[in-house]
C-alpha cells in the first residue's frame, strides 16, 4: 500500500509497510498512481499525451521511469506487502504483563480552574485528594517488581496540579533515586504543571530531577486567559510566563514542551505559537482540545479545515526558520526516520492499560489518566497488583489490526491505532475510531514527511 | 535514479527480526497526552538499527 500527496511544492510516495519515503517528480509520481492497475503501453501514452508540451518526457524517459519502480518494488520499497497483520497478535505477547510507566496522579485537585479541563478541574469526576508518600512509594514498589528485564522506567507526577503536592513529588523522587541502582533501573521523570506555583526550589528540583517538563501555556494572552483561569475567574497569563521564562532559561539545554491545547477559540493557533516563539520558547506543543461534540469549546468541521491550513503553514514557518538559523519543534513534527519505533512499538501502540497504567492518590491502577474516574476500566491497586485481568487482556488485544477502519489505512504505522481513550469516548469501545483525530493526525503526518523531504532535498 | 529520490529510513520489515526490546519511551507520557502517536519515539535499542 502507497499513499501519495502534494504539499508545499513536493511530490511525495510513502510506502506504508516498508516505511519508505519517495521524492518524486510530477511524471514519476503519475507514473506510480498507474503503475499497478494499467499495462506499460496504457501508462506510457497517458503519460505522453500529459506532458505533450515538455521535451525530457519521452517514451524512453517513461520506460525508464517504469524501470526505476520495478527496481524498488522489488526491493520491497514500493507496494510492499503487508507480512505484519498475521503476527500482529503476538507482538504484545513479547512484553508478557511487564510494567514500566506510570502517570502518577500526585494530587486530584487544581489552582485552576479551566472548562476545558478532560479531568474536569482535576478531580476526575470525583472528591479532591492527594496523594501520600506511602501510597507513592508501593506504586514505586509496584512498578520496580512488575518491570522485569527493562531498565528505563518513566513516572510522569501529573494531576490536577502536581505542584500542589509537591513535598510528596520530592520525597517519592528522593526514594526512587535511593533503590534505582540496587534493581538495575533508570527512572525517568516527567512534572505536568500550569505553573503557578513554580518557584525558585521547584526549578532548581525539576531541572535537576525531572527528564522533560511540560508547561500548560496556550499562547495569545487572551486565548490562554479565556480558559485557564484561577476559581475567581482570573487568567493565569501574566503570573506563570516569567515562571516558565525563568524554569526553561535555568534548564540548561534539558527537555521541555510548552504545551498548549486549542479549541473553537483559536482554531487559528498558529498564532498561538508565534507567541510561544515571541517568548523565548522553541519546544512546543499544540493539541487539538479532546471533549463531547457539542462542546463549547470542541472543534467544528469549519475549524478543522482552518486547523488543516494551519498545520502546513507551521511546517512552512518551521522549515524558514531552520533556514534561518532559529529553529524550533513541535511535538508531532519530530519524526527519526533512521531511528524511530520498529514495526512491534508500531503495531502495540501507546502501552494503555499493560505497561503503562495510571494510579490515583489512593493507590488504584487505571489503564491511563483518561480512563481515572471510569469504575469499569479499574484494573486493581498498587498493593494487590492487577486484579481486573478482562480489562487488562482487553488492552493488551489492542493493536492496530484489531480496529478494521486502521487496516486499510495509509497511516497506521505512525500511528498505531491511535488513543484508546479517545475512541472509547468518541465511540463507546477502545477499539472504536476517534475520526476527527484521526483526520488531524493524518495531516500532521504529511507535514512531518514533507519537512524531512525538504531538508533532504535541500531545497526547504 | 533520475525523477525518484528514496529518502534513508529505518527498514520496518528489518526491525521484525531484532526489535521489541521495549525500553523506548510510552507513548503518551511526556507530552500531547490527549494523542496517541509512535512516530516521535526514539528507538532505544542501539543495536537492532
């Protein structure tokens, strides 16, 4: 399976299975649109009589054309089969019931407001909490003894507001620093935060401790102040930017994203961004906001056809300003394609509900933060370990074959089936097609590709 | 070839045969989480490249 497209100029093959990408000029990439469904005759006079008016596209130009993609056909880099779909099942069976991520809900509660919030203020559909450093340490426990063999082990501290817990952040930091060496582990932190409790102890403990940082900042002043405001109704803006400022200039070179959502609001968030850039900040990140269609704030089909507009304008700006020596990234547009997932991570997925899990301030287990608050998808607790093993087979049955709308897509090894949360709540079942993320995802895939053909052409 | 440039990818068919180690980062973790995409994960196995 191919999928072709035009984008800023640029011809562009992929081959799904193999995962090969493809430069093309216009007469190459007509070529390969016949190529399977037309004889060599029917394509070289289609093509000829295309391109009647340019002298370098002859009959012998189109024969060696053809030549060139039986080459790469049978290299298996052009309509290379599909061999993945019969294994597919296996591929989870690999990691048996290992464990090594986990989102720790440090803390149900939140100094902010915002009606956009999944987790609604934090809470999660239930009472506030958070979280002590007893039920921590056993998830800590819990997740040393369930990782087997593997050595990098992620928690990301997440809430609500991990600030707001944020003695108990460092403690539990502190123990697993204490036992890492002893069972031959690697932590890797992550702290989710909007910011406003960031201070001097925090920055010099996150920079220090904490392998990525991801700061809620949705850009325009008024866009971030229309939605993330404190329980008075007051933005959180003006408070958090010099706090961020100051935690990303300290952070001497280590991860971070700005991380910002966009909705109805700011369909237009390219603009968004340029703020971000305007502020000094060059990793980012933009999500498309996740709600109930209907929503204030859920994207419209007219958005979305702005939002698609915007994608490649962003892969233009970030294109020039490579060029121009002040690069930036964006979370969806970094793709290694020398160094990125092999076809197992491709077809598993992201991991929800078997070796990555969520854990509440009480110590239960949910198969990630967007299931907290769904009592069906309760897979156990930090201290009895999964009890709820139909949830858990159900997950681990998840992979990109088990969705037939992601069989026949071009996309599926980007993506690997994509949210499972997002389908649920979209569809009812984890192995339903969350659509509108779909079609985003798609265009975004584009753009990453179209970005890496023009650096490699030199010619972005 | 002259009208076809193949950018250099990892061989996905290839990585069948050496991958699955699974120390590559979870998906969702650090990020978007409110999007599940695997095409930004590092591979963390240097010796199946």
């Amino acid at each position: 399976m191919i999928h072709q497209y035009k984008l800023n100029g640029y011809n562009i093959v992929l081959d799904t299975c193999s995962g090969s990408i493809h430069a093309v000029d216009e007469v190459a990439y007509d070529i390969i649109e016949m190529f399977l469904d037309n004889d060599e005759q029917t394509i070289v006079n289609t093509v000829l009589q295309k391109y009647k008016d340019r002298s370098d596209v002859t009959r012998e130009e189109i024969l060696l054309c053809i030549e060139d993609i039986k080459a790469l056909k049978q290299q298996n880099k052009l309509f290379a089969p599909d061999t993945f779909e019969s294994v597919a099942g296996t591929f989870k069976e690999r990691s048996g019931d290992v464990v090594k991520a986990l989102c720790i809900h440090i803390a149900h509660t939140c100094n902010l407001n915002c009606s956009y919030c999944f987790a609604s203020q934090g809470k999660y559909h239930g009472e506030r909490a958070v979280m002590s450093f007893e039920v921590g340490k056993q998830a800590f426990d819990f997740l040393i003894a369930n990782s087997g063999t593997r050595k990098n082990l992620e928690v990301d501290f997440f809430g609500g507001e991990p600030l707001m817990n944020w003695d108990v952040v460092k403690q539990l930091v502190q123990y697993a620093r204490s036992i890492e060496k002893k069972y031959n582990k690697n932590f890797r932190f992550t702290l989710t935060t909007n910011g406003l409790l960031i201070d001097d102890d925090v920055i010099d403990f996150a920079n220090k401790e904490m392998s990525n940082v991801v700061l809620s900042l949705d850009g325009r002043k008024e866009i971030h102040d229309r939605t993330r405001v404190d329980y008075n109704g007051k933005g959180s803006w003006e408070t958090i930017v010099p706090k961020f400022q100051k935690l990303v200039q300290a952070r001497g070179g280590k991860d971070y994203y700005m991380r910002g959502t966009f909705t109805h609001a700011n369909p237009d968030f390219l603009e968004d961004v340029k703020v971000m850039l305007e502020l000094g900040f060059n990793e980012l990140s933009m999500e498309p906001v996740v709600c109930k269609p209907g929503d204030d704030a859920a994207l419209t089909e007219e958005d979305k056809k702005i939002v698609m507009q915007q994608y490649e304008d962003l892969a233009k700006l970030m294109l020039e300003r490579k060029k121009e020596g002040r690069p930036f990234t964006f979370y969806h547009y970094m793709i290694d394609l020398t160094g990125g997932p092999c076809i197992y991570k491709r077809i598993s997925g992201c991991g929800s509900g078997t070796e990555y899990m969520a854990v509440t301030p009480w110590g239960d287990l949910y198969p990630c933060h967007q299931f907290v608050g769904e009592e069906k998808f309760k897979l156990g607790d930090v201290w009895n370990g999964v009890t709820n093993k139909e949830v858990r087979e159900d997950f681990a049955s998840c992979n990109v074959y088990s969705r037939e709308e992601c069989k026949t897509c071009w996309a599926r090894l980007y993506c690997s089936g994509g949210c499972a949360a997002n389908a649920y709540h979209s569809t009812g079942s984890v192995r339903g097609v969350y659509k509108d993320g779909c079609d985003l995802f798609k265009k975004r895939v584009e753009c990453a590709i179209m970005m890496k053909v023009a650096e490699e052409t030199q010619n972005g | 070839m002259k009208r076809i440039t193949t950018l250099e990818t990892r061989n996905l068919c290839e990585s069948a045969k050496n991958g699955g180690c699974g120390e590559c980062q979870t998906s969702c973790q650090s990020a978007c989480k409110t999007s599940c995409g695997i095409a930004n994960q590092k591979c963390e196995n240097k010796e199946s490249k």
